[in-house]
C-alpha cells in the first residue's frame, strides 16, 4: 500500500462520527466500555468494533483492569499521524 492509500485508510478511520465520539471522550480520561456505551449510547457489539478498529491502528490502548479493559488515547500515534499528513502536503506531486 502506497504512502497516500494508508494515509486515507487512517483518515476515513477517523473521520466516523461515532469514533470520533469515542475519542472525545477518551481523551477526557480512561474510559472503561462501559462508560463509553453509556455516554454514546450505543449497542456493546458497535462499540467493540470501533475500539478494535482504533486499536488495530495504535491510535488507543487498553490495559486489562481486573475485569475490564480501561481505554486511553495513544498521543504517540496521534502526533505520528498528524506530522505524516503535514509531510504529505508538503511533498511534490505530478498532477
């Protein structure tokens, strides 16, 4: 896969509105599931895939906590993220 097909991949993964949501609210603090599903009022099998999905990309971790999985932002892979899409604009392209 080509730098600028991987590049859109993460984006289109980020840019769902319900991950986006679930971002937002991880990065007020470590959130359980439970509480994810609470606030964004979603069925446990959606909010298992969009946290597989995000985690598949690095872009959050879970750390197993006796009985649950605590989720917490990666900002390591965020910034990664956000300096390849600066160094993709600012590449040369042939139009």
């Amino acid at each position: 896969m080509d730098e600028w097909k991987a590049q859109e991949k993460l984006f289109r993964i980020l840019a769902d509105k319900t991950r986006i949501k679930i971002l937002h609210r991880i990065k007020a603090g470590e959130r359980c599931g439970c509480d994810l599903i609470y606030c964004l009022d979603i069925s446990q099998p959606t909010l298992s895939h969009h946290l597989k999905v995000l985690h598949e990309q690095g872009i959050i971790t879970g750390e197993k906590d006796k009985n649950k999985v605590v989720y917490s932002l990666n900002q390591d892979k965020l910034d990664e993220v956000w300096e390849n899409f600066v160094s993709l604009l600012d590449k040369d392209i042939d139009c």
